[in-house]
C-alpha cells in the first residue's frame, strides 16, 4: 500500500540522502510504500530544534510540531565500487523519512496518522 504526501501541505521533510540537519518543504508530490517500511513513529517535539535549509539558512521547527518518523526495512541498499582498501563492498544503508508536521497544520498529521494505524493489529 502507497502513501501519498501531497505538496504545499505545511509538510516539512528529512532523509538520510541529504546533509545531516537539512529540513526541506515538500514540494511536489510523492508515494512511499509502507510495505516496505520497517519502523515508524509518532511523536511531537518537546522543545524547539533548529536545522537548516538547502541555502544554509537557520529554520527554527517549533515546540509541538508533530512528526512521523519512517525507517524503510534493508531492501534499500547501495553499492560502493573502488573505494580504498575496500573492492565491490555491498553497504546496507537504511533510509529514513521524516515528516514534520508544524503546529498550525494538524489535519495532515492526523489524516495521515489515522491512516497508518487503520493497518496496525493492537494487541
């Protein structure tokens, strides 16, 4: 099953594929398959925290944001060729997302919540 976040919704969003502490807004539309996620998590941020946009500029993400942390299973792999000592190394990286949802956008973050849990057996 496909999950789509939609562009220009207040979503901000963080991966492992950009420098570390890099937040972006999404900009355009994209799927994730949670069939091929391995971990999420729900939480809202106790405390302001300070990242940094693509030009470098301070974005200062406030108390409350609420965020959906995604970490995708091993399938996500890459793979390294000549580097030094090391020839043809296969490196399991596995990707996340994280979705920032800001506090003034709270019905993006409860529909996409809602929707995820609706596939969760609580015991």
């Amino acid at each position: 099953m496909f999950i789509k976040i939609k562009k220009n919704c207040g979503i901000l969003m963080e991966n492992n594929a950009m420098e570390s502490g890099t937040l972006i807004p999404v900009s355009s539309n994209f799927l994730l398959n949670l069939n091929q996620v391995a971990e999420i998590s729900f939480y809202a941020l106790k405390e302001n925290k300070q990242r940094q946009t693509l030009e470098h500029g301070v974005l200062v993400i406030p108390t409350n944001t609420r965020v959906i942390h995604m970490t995708m299973d091993y399938r996500y792999s890459s793979h390294e060729e000549n580097r030094t000592g090391f020839n043809n190394r296969q490196i399991n990286q596995r990707a996340y997302y994280k979705l920032f949802f800001l506090p003034e956008c709270p019905g993006e973050y409860e529909a996409l919540r809602g929707h995820i849990e609706s596939r969760v057996c609580n015991l």
